[in-house]
C-alpha cells in the first residue's frame, strides 16, 4: 500500500488513504497498523502516516494525502497507543 501512496504517478494514492482510513476503523486493524501484539506483518507504519501528512507532496503531488489525517484519528481511539507512548517517555 505504502508503494501506491508515494509512488510519484499513482492516480489511487488518495484511494488508497481511503481505503486504509475505513480499514483503521476497527481496532484490530489499528494494532496491525502499529505492530501492536503478535503480528509481524508488514505494514505502513505510524511514522510514516506522520511523515507522508508532512511531506507527501514531494513524494507524490497527486495526491493530497487528507484521509491519512483519520488514520491517525483512527488510532488514536487506541488505548494501547497512549500505554506505548507513556512507556517510550520513562
């Protein structure tokens, strides 16, 4: 997904944040998003959501990149993002 999303002529880029924004809507998939538990799949990572909302543009400016803005809404609502964040602070 993340190739899609940057690639400099992908058309679906903003598609694609759609879709990763519906798919972030259930808190299963936002602990996948985060590599939260047991998954070891590869996926996009939070960083990366950060870092395409600051500068996506340069990557791909086709794309506005503004569904990426409620994944991270999304995760959010992830009680065990605020445990993991508090941990990384100590």
């Amino acid at each position: 997904m993340y190739k899609i999303i940057v690639h400099p002529d992908s058309i679906i880029a903003d598609l694609v944040c759609m879709l990763l924004s519906n798919v972030t809507s259930q808190e299963k998939s936002c602990h996948v998003l985060l590599q939260l538990g047991d998954s070891q799949l590869q996926a996009i990572r939070l960083p990366k959501i950060v870092d395409l909302l600051a500068t996506g543009r340069k990557s791909n400016p086709k794309a506005d990149f503004h569904y990426l803005a409620l994944v991270l809404a999304n995760v959010s609502r992830v009680r065990l993002l605020l445990n993991e964040f508090k941990k990384k602070k100590k």
